[in-house]
C-alpha cells in the first residue's frame, strides 16, 4: 500500500560533489518499503509540478525513516540539496516492484551499480544474508562505497579516470577479475547496463536491472514512463514506474 | 446543500469528474484517494485494439504544467470491458469512457463494442495532438467534427460528450459542429501542442518532438474556451484544463460548466479530486448557496 505523507528531514548532507545524502522520517512509507522501490518526492514549488522519482537508498523500519542519496542536476535536485534538519517535504511510496532478493545463504550476489545508480543497490546489500559482492563504478569519486563493506560485501571500485581503484568500466573489472554469481542485481547508466547484461547472458547469469525514465505520475496510471518490454517473440510498452523499475535484463529491449 | 449536477439524464453526486488518461481507470489512485468521493470518473482512451503508443521520451515539465505525447497507449476495449469495468463498478461513481480511433470506423468499433455494457456516458476524442490519423486531426475542422460525431453517434446507446481541441482558432466554430452533428454534451479544453528543447543536448526532450501541454499554466486559456462555448451551445459542458482545487473548479462552473475534471493535478497531489470536492463544499457553505446549479453559469 502507498503512502502521501510529510516527511520530516532528519539530516542532509554533502557526501561527494553535487551528491546529496538525505535522511527523512516518513514511517508509513519506511514501513512497507523494500529494496531497489523509489518515492516520488514533491518539488511544491508552484512552477515544477511534477514529482521527483529518487530511489530508497536505505530503510530503517524502527525509526520509520529512509535515506535518499541524489545527484542535483536539475531544478527538483537543487530545492531538496537545501533542506535542512527539521523542513518537511511531501513524499509519496514506495513504488516500484523493488528486487526480488535471493534468500538463499547458499547463493553469491553480485551488486553492479554505476554513478548515481548505486544508491538503491545499498539497501539491497543490507537485506541480503548470502555471500555477496558489489562492483562500483564512478566517473572519478567514489561515494557510499564503505556502506557495502559495513554490510559485509566484498567491494570493488572502477573509476573512469583512474582516481581510484581500477581504471576503466564495471564490465572490464568482471571481466579481468573473472567474477562469478548466481545471480547479479544492477542500476546505473543505460549503457552500462546493456553491457552488463550482454556479459552476464554470457556467462549464464540471472541479471535484474533497474531502469529510469521520465514519470508523471509515478503510480501507473498515465503511461508516461514506459519502454519496450520483449518476452522473447513480441514486444509492448511496459510502465518503468509500476512494471519496474526492476527487470530481468533479457525482457529489457537495449537498442 | 446539493452538489449533485445532471449530464444528459445521469446524475453525479458532485461536479468533479478525472480527466481522461491522467487517471487510468482508477486502479492505482484507489490506493491514494477515496474514488466514491469522486462524481465520475473517465478513463484513459480506449481504442478497438490495443495501440502500442509513442517512443519514450513521453513527459516533460514546463513552467507550471507539464507536456505529454503518450499517444493513446491502451490494451484495447475489449481488456476494458473484462478488467476495468467490473473494477469501477464495486465504486459509487459514474463511468465515463473515452475512445479513441484512427478512423470513423474505428470509433464506431469501440463504440459498438461498449453497446450493452454497464457504463454511464461515452467521451469522444476527437482532440488528441499525439497521433498521426484521427484523434486533433478529426476535431479542427468543423465539417470533419459533425460528419464523425454523426457517424459515432448513430452506433451509441449512452449519450455522447464531445472533446473538443483548444488548437483551433475559433472554438465555438467545432463545439457547435459537435452539437449540430449529435452531441449529447461537450468537454473541453484537451492539450494545447506544446514543445521544449533541451539546449544542453541540442534536442527536443520529447522524442515527438511535439506534444500536449497542461497543467495550471493553461488554466486561463481553457477557462475562456469553456466560457465561450457555454454562451453559443445549450448542452452540458464539461470544463477541463488545470483544474487544481475547489477555487479553480468553481471559475469554471460560473463560466457556465456543469461539470469539471481534474487532470494533470492528479499528479501534482494524487488526492486532488477529493480536495477539490471538499473546496467546493466549503465555498458552498462560506456563501450560503443551498444548490451548485444556482452558481453555474452566473459569469455574462
Ligand atoms: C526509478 C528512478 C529512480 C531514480 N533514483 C535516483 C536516485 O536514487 N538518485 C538520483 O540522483 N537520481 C535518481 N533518479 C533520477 C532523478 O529522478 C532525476 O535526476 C530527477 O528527476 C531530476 O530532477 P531535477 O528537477 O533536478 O532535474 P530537471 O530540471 O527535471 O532535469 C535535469 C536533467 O535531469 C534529467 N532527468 C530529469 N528527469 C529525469 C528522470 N525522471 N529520469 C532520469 N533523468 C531525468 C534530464 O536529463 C534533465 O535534462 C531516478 C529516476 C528514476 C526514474
Ligand atoms: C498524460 C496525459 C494523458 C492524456 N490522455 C488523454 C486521453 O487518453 N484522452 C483524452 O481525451 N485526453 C487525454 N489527455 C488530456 C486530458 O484529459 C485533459 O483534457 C488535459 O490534460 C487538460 O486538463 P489538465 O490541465 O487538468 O490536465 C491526457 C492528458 C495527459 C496529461
Ligand atoms: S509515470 Fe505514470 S505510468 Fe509511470
């Protein structure tokens, strides 16, 4: 069940360059939330009137809060770098069908996240109790990294530039690290993404990845968000916002 | 107090209607909002098979609203009857059904399809910007606009509301076309066509390049369209276009409206046809008007 509610900032801060880190009480919505779902988060401003899909990045059901980590790249993104500590803010969730985890000790994980695409990927590294491993790609800074290995999985970084950990993208590391998994759980850059999914069908992994694209209404009803889903023989347009925004990444049409 | 408004023989408990394809069929705001609350609800467009729809990008926010080339995406009418009919129906609201079509025939399809089944009124649209054949192509010119409301006509067993176009540049011209041709009643204003560039990429944001712009911004244009048309026809009105509160409703209602649907303000708050019942009950009480109808059409 969703949730409108006013969620009241507990902390927000800087934790990379132009990369915001938001903690937020809103217990209804932390309550139902699971990993890899999204809330719908209200700029109220008058003139931006559509709300801003930002991914759960962290849930704690006892306090009722969720953690929010976003890039400001917009007008939406700069209004909610400015909250502070006791604003309000209206927040509608969870959305989305969320990861469906493994719950098997028996099972190793990949998480494969790039850029701004890691932050939902961190709660599901939380949630899941098997063996487990996140592969982080960055531009140049990496950010959240450390929360992985707090939630104890092994932890490998990429950066475009070379700044930190290995040069070069998410794949070549799988790639020249030779990592296996039964299964891999991924968000990030579509193209990242593509070739993420060419590997991992490959090498015969399950491969989950979540998707974006421009919403309305964030709850399925207007059809605004949707790409083409293929089951293998046809195609139609799938909503990102209610179908998603996690897919298997064989149904996911890449071209 | 009595908020309850006739359209051509049915009775809506209040005057605020969803707009069509902002609202689904009620499924996912059930959740969010209370849907008994509402006096009716229309549906996404419905056509006589499914229609795959536009290329992602399909939204992006303007100053104030927003512009959408959806292009009429639905499962097709018979999935309708199967699914969303019986869904609404466990609802006390009234059922309005939208169809869409690339043709004559096509809309009559739909229309013959919906013969029989347990709904309220049928919506034409003859105003959608986001398709290549039919939808505004249909409902900018006058003499196209009775020839298909006459066609269409003749299949219906509910009565029939016309959805004009606001991309003409006289719209009494097509609204008194529709009632000439059969229209039982009119709603107005769909999307005016808009665009946006994104001047970092060098390309419009929809993939379209062209879409339908609504929102709060085209408040004041839809509420002159709705006004003029109210002073040339004698059907029921229905007054859409940013529509965002009880405030908003009842300009549209003393311009001469009998009802009014909320669109794109559904996503602005998912609850913003209950709040919007609620504005107008308490203008009603803050005024002392006994009866909506007494207010409706008082603008000269
Ligand atoms: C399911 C989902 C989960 C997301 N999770 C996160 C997250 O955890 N952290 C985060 O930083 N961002 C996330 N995003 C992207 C985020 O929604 C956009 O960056 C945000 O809406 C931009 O709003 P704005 O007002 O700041 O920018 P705007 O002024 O609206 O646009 C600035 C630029 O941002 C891009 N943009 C705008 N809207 C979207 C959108 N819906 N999806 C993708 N790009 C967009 C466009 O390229 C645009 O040019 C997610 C998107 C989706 C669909
Ligand atoms: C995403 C979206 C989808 C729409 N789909 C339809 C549709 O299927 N049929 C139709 O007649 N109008 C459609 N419309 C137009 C609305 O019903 C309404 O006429 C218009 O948006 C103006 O009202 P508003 O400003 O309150 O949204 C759509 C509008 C939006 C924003
Ligand atoms: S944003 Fe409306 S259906 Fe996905």
């Amino acid at each position: 069940m969703k949730h409108i509610e006013r969620a009241r900032v507990i902390s927000n801060r800087y934790i990379g360059d132009n990369i915001c880190d938001l903690v937020m009480e809103c217990s209804g919505i932390a309550r139902e939330s699971r990993a890899g779902q999204f809330v719908e988060v209200y700029p109220d401003n008058g003139k931006n009137i559509l709300a801003r899909p930002i991914s759960i990045c962290e849930i704690n059901k006892i306090q009722g809060t969720v953690r929010l980590v976003f890039q400001i790249v917009g007008k939406g993104t700069e209004l909610f770098s400015a909250l502070e500590p006791g604003d309000t803010v209206r927040v509608l969730g969870p959305c989305g069908n969320g990861y469906d985890l493994v719950d098997d000790v028996e099972k190793t994980v990949l998480l494969v996240g790039g850029g701004i695409g890691i932050p939902p990927l961190l709660e599901a590294c939380r949630e899941l109790n098997c063996s487990k491993t996140a592969v982080l790609g960055y531009r140049s800074d990496p950010f959240l990294a450390d929360g992985f290995a707090d939630a104890g999985a092994k932890v490998y970084i990429t950066t475009d530039d070379g700044s930190a950990g290995f040069k070069g993208n998410v794949v070549d590391l799988l790639k020249a690290e030779d990592i296996k998994a039964d299964v891999i759980y991924s968000c990030g850059p579509r193209i990242m993404l593509k070739f993420l999914s060419q590997w991992a069908v490959e090498q015969g992994i399950d491969c989950y990845v979540s998707m974006e694209e421009r919403m309305a209404c964030g709850i399925g009803a207007c059809v605004g968000c949707a790409i083409p889903i293929t089951d293998g023989k046809d195609w139609t347009y799938k909503k990102v916002c209610k179908d998603g925004p996690v897919f298997d990444c064989r149904e996911v049409v890449w071209q | 107090m009595n908020t309850k408004v006739d359209i051509c023989g049915v009775e809506l408990k209040n005057p605020v209607m969803t707009a069509s394809g902002t609202f689904g069929s009620g499924r996912e705001f059930s959740e969010l909002t209370d849907l008994n609350k509402i006096g009716a609800v229309t549906v996404k467009g419905v056509a006589a098979v499914p229609w795959k729809g536009n290329p992602a990008p399909r939204i992006a926010e303007v100053y104030g609203g927003m512009l959408n080339s959806v292009g009429l995406q639905n499962p097709g009418v018979k999935h309708f009857i199967e699914n969303d009919i019986p869904f609404l129906r466990q609802y006390d609201t009234k059922i309005v059904v939208n169809v869409c079509g690339h043709s004559i025939d096509q809309y009559k399809d739909v229309v013959k399809e919906l013969r029989g089944q347990d709904i309220d009124l049928l919506e034409l649209n003859i105003s959608c910007p986001n398709v290549d054949e039919g939808g505004m192509a249909f409902g900018t010119d006058p003499v196209m606009v009775e020839r298909v409301v006459r066609e269409v006509k003749k299949e219906a067993d509910k009565p029939l509301i016309v959805k004009l176009s606001p991309n003409v540049t006289d719209i009494t011209a097509t609204a008194k076309a529709a009632v000439c041709g059969g229209a039982d009643a009119l709603s107005l204003i769909n999307t005016l066509t808009g665009m946006k560039i994104d001047i970092h990429k060098r390309a419009p944001v929809l993939y379209r390049k062209i879409g339908g712009m609504s929102g709060p911004a085209v408040k004041p244009v839809a509420l002159r369209m709705v006004y003029e048309v109210c002073k040339c026809v004698d059907v029921p009105v229905i007054g859409m276009g940013g529509i965002s509160d009880g405030e908003d409703a009842l300009e549209f209602i003393m311009a001469g409206a009998t009802a009014i649907a909320i669109g794109t303000a559904n996503f602005v708050d998912p609850r913003a046809t209950a709040n919007t019942v609620k504005g107008i009950e308490e203008y009603m009480k803050k005024y002392n008007i006994s009866d909506i109808n007494e207010i409706r059409g008082i603008i000269e």
